[in-house]
C-alpha cells in the first residue's frame, strides 16, 4: 500500500496477471482486475470500490422502495381522470409483498453461509457485508447471477412500492419510445401528490405538462398523417385517433375483408403457378380437364390493390397504411352523406 494521494492512472501490465495486471504510469504501484467490471480493481481484490458501492446501493435501493409500500393503494388526488386504483399491472415471479422480496434474498443468504458460516445479521447487512468473498468466489457464490437478481428483486421492490412509472399503450410520436408518467421522483420517493401530471418519453426524453396535451400533441401529429405522409403505418388504435367518428367495429370489418380478399388473391396466383409448372407433365390431365388451357399459362392472375392490407405489426398489433385507411374512410363519409340525404329530406318535409 502507498500512502501517496495521486490519483493512480492504470495501463494493463503485459504478460503480468493477478495482482500485478495492471500498473501506475506514476508510481510503481500493481493492482488486480476487478471481475465484475473488468477494469483495475485499484487493490489487491477481484472488486473495484464502484463495484461494490454499485452491488451495495442495490440492496440499499431495495430497503428504501420497500419503505413505500403501502397495503392500500396510494390516491391519485392529481390525475382524477384516472381510476385505475393500484398502481402497477400483474407481478410477474409472484413477488407482491415484501415478504416475498426477503424470502428470495434470504435464498442467496443460505447459499452463502454454507461457505461462510452462520450469521445473525439481516439478508441485506449480511449480503452487503459478503460481497467481496462472494466476488472472490464466483463458484460457490454465484456472484453474477445473484448481481442480476438483486436487481430483478429491486425493480420487484419498487414495483410493489407503487414507484414504477405507469406506461402509456402509444408509443412516443418522436422516438417511438415508451412513454410514462411517473409515481415517484428522480430519487425513487413517492410524489407528495400521487400520480405525475407530466407525461414523459424514457427514449428522447420529451415531456408534455399533462395527459391532455400529451393526447392532443400525439393525435394532432397522427391526424397530420394521411396528408403528409400517407404510406406511415398506424394500429386501428391509432386509426381511431384520427378518425374518432368511425366506429371501431367498421375498422375492424375493413381489415377483415382485406385480409380474407388478399389471402384469396395469393391463393390464386399460387394455383395459377402449381398449373404453370405441371404444364407438359403427367399431371396436366388433370388441369386440362378441370379447363386450364396453355394460353391461361401466359399471363399471372394480377394481385388486386387490396386497400388496407396488413403491412406489419407494432408491440403485437397489426398495423396499416395510413393512406389505405383514408380511402376506406372517405368511401365509408361518401356512402354514408348519399344513405343520408333522403332521410333528412323527409324529415324535413
Ligand atoms: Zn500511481
Ligand atoms: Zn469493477
Ligand atoms: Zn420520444
């Protein structure tokens, strides 16, 4: 050990491992590679100080959120629009209450007593305090998986706290990313007013002051779409958005059609092509009797321009061409002014 105050500027020792990997380009100073970062742990340890601050912090995380929790869901005095009364959706790996965050700690806790010997410590000082023997013995610690379920466990914790954000089903309209309002502060606190009236994008970080304008900002740009850029692809949610007076039964009943139009459509081309390649075979009999004729051989059968055919899909959910949509919907309006007319007429008269 040194006691110089220099701040250690490490280069990989060549040919030198252990606790000679890496050297000082300042002092004559070796230290050894931490296992978890990879970098120079700045002792003689497998586990570099923001690495084990890191795995430390964690568990600290996880005692805070479960701080939170509270039996009985936190109002949502902000956002009164809103009824949903528990925060959060189904727990997956069955953690709903704290007890069941603890109990899977206390799993690694058993593990690693049995090479370190019993302790009357809690899960988490016992955790905390173990972490650089269990870094030193990946075997028996399962040092990296238990880095990867401390955090699985923390995002648990908070989740059951109520401190996750609430995510919105529509995607950002800028980035496409997820967008959130939030339950909780940057530091993971509960805000003192419930739910977050500021919307937010975890991918570009762009913020709306509230739902409404959120709403508003998303539909007036998808509203924009058939116009400016009508080969965009949009969900029927999203045709919603921008036709809200045509009813989503409608909707659905066009991309039911078009699908069952399209798959009769590829049908064809293919019988067409099956025909097409038994020509002059043994099997051609059978074609020529069912009434295929060579000069039916000459030409595919035309896929029609199926208007409002599946062009893919976002989070699950078909999608469609916004163009192909629009023409639908201006049928439908035309269709519907000349049903219309009459009945208005004789009200009239
Ligand atoms: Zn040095
Ligand atoms: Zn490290
Ligand atoms: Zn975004």
């Amino acid at each position: 050990m040194t006691d110089d105050r220099h701040e250690h500027e490490w280069t990989r020792a060549k040919g030198a491992d252990g606790i000679r990997a890496w050297a000082c380009n300042d002092c004559d100073e070796t230290c050894a590679t931490c296992t978890t970062c990879g970098g120079p742990s700045g002792t003689t340890l497998l586990l570099c100080r923001p690495c084990e601050r890191h795995a430390a912090r964690v568990l600290d995380d996880i005692t805070h959120a479960l701080g939170y929790y509270r039996t009985d869901p936190r109002s949502l005095i902000s956002s009164p629009g809103n009824m949903r009364l528990a925060p959060g959706g189904t727990p997956p790996g069955g953690i709903t209450r704290p007890a069941d965050v603890r109990e899977q700690l206390w799993g690694w806790v058993a593990r690693w007593t049995e090479h370190t010997g019993p302790s009357n410590a809690s899960a988490i000082d016992y955790l905390k305090a173990h972490h650089i023997w269990a870094a030193h013995n990946p075997d028996d610690s399962g040092w990296p998986a238990y880095l990867k379920d401390a955090k699985r466990l923390r995002t648990a914790a908070r989740r059951i706290a109520g401190l996750l954000p609430q995510f919105h089903p529509e995607p950002c309209v800028h980035c496409g990313g997820p967008v959130v309002q939030d339950w909780s502060d940057p530091d993971w606190k509960p805000l003192p007013r419930g739910l977050s009236d500021t919307v937010r994008c975890l991918g570009c970080g762009m913020t709306w002051a509230d739902r409404a304008q959120w709403r508003f900002s998303t539909r007036q740009h998808i509203v924009e779409l058939p116009g400016v850029r009508p080969d965009s692809l949009v969900t029927l949610a999203q045709a919603r958005m921008v036709w809200p007076d045509v009813p989503a039964g409608t909707l659905r009943q066009w991309a039911k059609r078009a699908r069952d139009e399209w798959a009769d459509a590829v049908g064809m081309v293919r019988t067409w092509w099956a025909a097409r390649c038994d020509f002059g075979g043994p099997e051609w009999v059978e074609w020529a009797r069912a009434g295929w004729t060579e000069d039916m051989l000459d030409d595919a059968p035309d896929l029609p321009a199926v208007l409002m055919r599946q062009r893919g899909t976002r989070r699950g959910e078909p999608t469609y061409r916004v163009g192909d949509v629009h023409a639908l919907v201006e049928r439908w309006a035309d269709e519907r002014r000349a049903g219309r007319a009459p009945s208005v007429a004789t009200r009239r008269a």
